[in-house]
C-alpha cells in the first residue's frame, strides 16, 4: 500500500497552499484534499467518510477550523471542538502514519509578554478561538494516548500571511490589500508591539518535512524573528507602495511576542525563514504577476 495524503480543510488558505504544494512535490501520490463541500464536520457521521479514505500509510492533515476573524464567540467555540470530536469517531484515524493537526500560537494567550515563548510555557488562552485550540489538543493527546499511540503532532502557529489569502487580517496581508485597494488602515498605538508573521511558504515547507518526519509531539512553528506593525509599514513604504493610515489609540495593553523555535531547527536543520522583507517582495511579485495575467 504506497502512502498517501489527506487534508481536511483543503478549502482553506493554508489547506489550499499545502495541496498545491503537494501536488508539485509529489505528483506520484494520492492526495486526497477536503473541503467543507466535500466534509461536514458538524455531522456526527464525518468519520465513517474519513474511514473510507485513511489506512496505515496516511499522512493526515487537519487544517479545519472556523477562524477567530470570523467570529471569537462560544459558538464557534463549540464548533470548532465538535469538528474535532467528530474527525475522532473514525475508527482508522488513530492508525494514520501520522496525524498533524493544525493548532494556533493563541493556545498561550494574547496578552503573553514574552520573546522566547517555548512549547513548554503555561497555556492560559484569552479568546474563545485560542481555548478551542488548546482543548482540541488535550482531547486529541488523550484519544491517542488512551490508545497507545504516539503518531500525533499539534503544530502552534502564529499569525500567517502570503499571496492569495483572502482574508483580511491584521497583518502583512491584509496592510498590503488595503494598500493596493487605497483603503485606510487602522493602526492600534504606534505599531511599536513585536509579532510573529509566518510566511506560508515556510509553514507549507515545515509542514510537509514534519509530515514525513518521525517527530511526534508539541512544536511552535514560528518565524526565527518578530516584527512590529510599523516594520510592515515601513517596509512597504520602502517598495513605493503607499499605505493610508488611521492611527487610534491602542485597545490593549502593549506586549511583545516571540517564538523559541530550537525544537522545531533541531528536526528541520536547514530550513531558513523568509525575513519580513522577502515575504512582502513575494506577496507584491505575486500581485504583478495575477495583475499581467
């Protein structure tokens, strides 16, 4: 039986990214791609579906979850532990090769002041999305636990951007959209606040060499450096790309966030980040080339 992969929540920006990926890296290989047309999640019988499309030799990505910028409420909440406790009612998932669910850096909490937050730090989320998280790894450790089985990474993430997201979120993405579409774009206090911008290239990257690896566990998936907001605006100021600024007063405290990523170098040895530089000049080559077409 030759190995094979499975993404559920291949609708998404990053389930999308990673089955483009693999298709080019592996033409040989069955890839089976799940988006919520496909799979509903929500529905108790989503795992006898699953049963008839995993064995032994599945590489299993779990990418789907309803996105805190769509809403961070209890329902969602519960949705998002749902579709978690549902993909778990497949009596084959436990024998995948491998299990990668797609956690979230939130899993922390947002008002964590520290550079150097390591997969061994306390967990105390502050948002609905983020406590959603860190009970779907707990349910998961356990189910796998439970069953003697040791296959499972829970991969932690900070926030993720690139071409050809879609979403317009609060980061380099979304400051570029704004940007190019001549829309203003709030900035809360002087954007002098450190974070982690992952490029999706690099989480695409690690997470195929993960997938394939005989790492089990924790690991943040990070960025080697932080950045403020004012870097991106910088940043696109230095590529003559005009950004309209509403600067309002900041809602939070002011805290700084970084990623101790020694586990994730000591697996993925050269693996080298993009730096916030080269993914804006990625993101904008992009752009010109969907603008030529």
């Amino acid at each position: 039986m030759a190995e094979n992969f499975v993404i559920i929540g291949g609708s998404g920006y990053i389930g999308r990214e990673l089955s483009h990926f693999i298709k080019l890296n592996n033409p040989d290989k069955d890839l089976v791609s799940l988006g919520s047309k496909d799979l509903d999640l929500t529905d108790e019988d989503s795992g006898e579906f699953l049963d008839k499309i995993l064995n032994e030799k599945t590489i299993l990505f779990i990418c789907a979850g309803i996105k805190k910028q769509l809403g961070d409420s209890k329902n969602i909440f519960k949705t998002n532990i749902s579709m978690v406790q549902n993909i778990l009612r497949s009596n084959k998932v436990l024998n995948c090769r491998k299990t990668v669910f797609l956690s979230s850096a939130e899993v922390y909490g947002e008002n964590i002041d520290d550079l150097n937050i390591s997969e061994s730090t306390i967990c105390s989320p502050s948002s609905y999305y983020g406590l959603a998280k860190k009970h779907s790894e707990e349910l998961l450790q356990i189910t796998y636990q439970k069953a003697s089985k040791s296959n499972l990474v829970l991969a932690r993430m900070p926030l993720v951007y690139g071409p050809r997201e879609t979403q317009n979120i609060y980061g380099p993405s979304g400051f570029l959209q704004n940007a190019i579409n001549n829309q203003i774009q709030t900035l809360w206090g002087d954007g002098s606040e450190k974070r982690n911008f992952l490029f999706i290239e690099d989480l695409i990257n690690i997470l195929y060499h993960i997938g394939l690896s005989n790492f089990n566990g924790v690991i943040n998936v990070a960025n080697s450096e932080s950045n403020t907001f004012r870097d991106i605006i910088n940043e696109l100021n230095s590529q003559k790309i005009k950004i309209l600024l509403d600067e309002k007063p900041r809602s939070k405290l002011k805290v700084d966030q970084g990623y101790d990523i020694s586990l994730l170098h000591s697996i993925y040895p050269n693996h080298k980040s993009y730096s916030l530089k080269d993914g804006i000049e990625k993101m904008l080559a992009t752009q010109k080339e969907k603008v030529q077409l």
